[in-house]
C-alpha cells in the first residue's frame, strides 16, 4: 500500500486491552456513574436520537456555556462559551491545535519524559519535534525551559500539568513565565490539564491565566475525573481568535449529538461524579507512601496514578503482576512503571501482586 514513508513498520498507539480482574493501566476513574446518573444520561440520549435524521449542532455552544460554568465552579475561571471548545477526546483537540498551529517548516517542543502522544501529533501533522529534558526529580528548570523556548521558536510549546506519566504538577508562576516568552515569541502555549481535578489543594489551574495570554490554551478531558472515558469528551479552552484557529481545521460535524448530549448530562451531575476525587487522592498518596515502605521510589503525583521504581528487569515485572491479573503500564523512563489508582480493593490486588514479586525477585 502507499502508506506514508514515516508510517512504515509503525504499530498504532494504544495501551493493552487485556480481560484481567484489576485494570490499573489507562488512569480511569474506577468507580463507574451511579444508576441515577446513568438514567439521565439515557434520557438525554433518547432525546437525541429522535432527530438523529439531522446533523448535530455544528458549534454546540449550550454545551460550551455548560464547560465554561463548570470551569468558573472548578478552577474561579470567567470565560465565555465562545473561549471553549470540545472534540473526541483531548486527543482530537490537541491534534487540531497541530493542525492550526503546526506543520511543515514549524516546530513543537515539550519536555520528556511526557505524554507519548505529543510526537505523534507532530509527525501527523509534518510539525518537527523537539525534545527538551526534565530533571531528575521530573521536575522543570526555568532557565532551561526558557532557553529551550528562545532558541528553538516552536510555533507550539506543550506542557502537561500535572505531567503523565510522572504526575508532578508546574507551579504557576513557571506556566505564567512560559506563556510571558512564548507570548513575546508568537508562539502558542498548550497546558494539558486532563488530570487537572487531581491537583493538590491549593494548586491553582493555568485557567486563571487566560485572560492575560491570548496564546495560552488549557485543554481538560471528562474522561479522567468524570469517570466518562467511553464517551471521549475532551475540551480547551482559549481565547476566541485562538478557538477559532481551530474552528478552521475540524472536520464538519465532528462532535455528534449523542456525544453533546452524554456531555451536557454528565455536567449536569458534575458535583456527584467528582465526588470520588477527594479519596482517589488519598489512595494516591496511600500508595506513594506503602510503595516508599517497600524500599522503592516513588514519585508525589498530583493525577490519579503514580510512577515508580526504579526495577533492573521492569518487563519482567509487569508480566509478573499480569501473571496474578494486575495490569499496570509500562512506560515512562527505563525501570519505571506507572499504576492507575483504584478502589481500596484493586489497590490491595496490586500490593499483594507485587509484594510477591519484590519476595521473588533482586528488582
């Protein structure tokens, strides 16, 4: 086939799909909507489907208001509808900033180790990748990342905040000296916010930055915190000439009527899915200190999974949990791996699976 040179011999992105009785490797939300969620949900998309003879509502702006508002109660931030927008999941709303910010002759940068889908959003859409480095401690040097910024010129900085895999969180004050230089640069800045709901009291979000840079755009997901991965919602928000850059570039009709009206449903009930937030953190940070009495490293996350290590053979035990029905996922740095959070009793799967490893094994 005449398949793109660069796409040849390549394997689609994507984590295992295994049935096993503890799944702690995509970062889902493990507690499910409850029945009368669900209820409304079904509702809402029956209503829909009665006029599914027509396209949906191109520019879905009742669903952007209802984001806005959700965004003002969560994060103190004023927007209006036409500063949001949503697509099939964050991952389509990044790959439309690529899209209208990228491409041939125009450059991206991050900073690894990060979301190992921002390359591929670059190679799709013929941007050059550049790769700055975080710290040892997976933290970001000011100077460094500024450095990065004025000598390379990207037309996109990306910035995940908190970070997968390793969870940290930027301070503020760093996303606002980022968004001043690539402000003065004319680039845009993205600050990835999918586990935003996750940060530590007191972490303010890049939303609150938005009314003093028109290049900064923070996308969030309802797949996350929203326990609503199957619905793939994701959204962003910007300022309007931004927002309609990426008007530009979306395929017609690229958000159904079935997924506004799951979207709009869930908001609607927003306060009761995020109720689990509050002890997912608490797992997290259980976690963080059980895998520390382990002898093992392990990374303070502000998302809902944790990063840790560092193990000589990291296949080796993954495969072995796999073996006793625990997925966690191999990624990030060499000897690392990555474990969502889930209930107390998954959570006690996954001490027990590699407690039994650690018994076995020289790490």
């Amino acid at each position: 086939m005449p398949i793109r040179e660069e796409f040849r011999h390549l394997e689609p992105y994507g984590a295992p799909q295994l049935d096993v009785p503890v799944a702690l490797n995509v970062n889902e939300n493990p507690y499910p909507p409850s029945e009368r969620v669900v209820a409304d949900i079904a509702h809402a998309v029956a209503q829909a489907a009665a006029g599914l003879n027509r396209y949906p509502d191109r520019e879905f702006l009742d669903l952007r208001a209802d984001l806005a508002a959700y965004l003002y109660r969560e994060s103190g931030a004023i927007l209006r509808p036409e500063q949001l927008w949503a697509a099939n999941g964050s991952n389509e709303v990044m790959l439309h900033i690529l899209q209208a910010f990228g491409g041939p002759g125009r450059r991206a940068l991050s900073f690894a180790p990060t979301y190992s889908m921002y390359p591929e959003y670059a190679r799709d859409t013929h941007t050059e990748w550049i790769v700055g480095r975080r710290e040892g401690d997976f933290t970001l040097d000011r100077s460094k990342a500024l450095a990065a910024i004025s000598r390379h010129r990207p037309s996109v900085v990306l910035l995940a905040s908190p970070n997968n895999p390793t969870g940290t969180a930027l301070p503020i004050d760093l996303i606002e000296a980022i968004a001043a230089r690539t402000a003065e640069l004319g680039s845009v800045l993205v600050v990835d916010e999918a586990y935003g709901e996750f940060r530590r009291e007191g972490t303010p979000s890049a939303t609150t930055l938005l009314p003093s840079y028109p290049n900064l755009a923070v996308a969030r997901t309802m797949s996350k915190a929203f326990a609503l991965a199957g619905a793939r919602l994701g959204y962003l928000a910007a300022s309007n000439d931004l927002i309609n850059a990426l008007r530009v570039v979306r395929l017609p009709y690229h958000l159904s009527a079935v997924t506004q009206a799951v979207a709009r449903a869930a908001l609607r009930h927003s306060e009761e899915l995020l109720s689990r937030v509050g002890q997912l953190r608490q797992e997290r940070d259980e976690t963080v200190h059980w895998l520390h009495s382990q002898g093992l490293q392990a990374v303070d996350s502000d998302a809902n999974f944790v990063l840790f290590g560092t193990f000589r053979q990291r296949h080796a035990v993954w495969q072995s949990l796999l073996d006793d029905g625990v997925l966690i996922r191999e990624t990030g740095p060499d000897g690392w791996l990555r474990v969502s959070i889930g209930t107390a009793a998954e959570m006690a799967a996954f001490k027990a699976a590699l407690e039994k490893v650690l018994k076995a094994s020289e790490r």
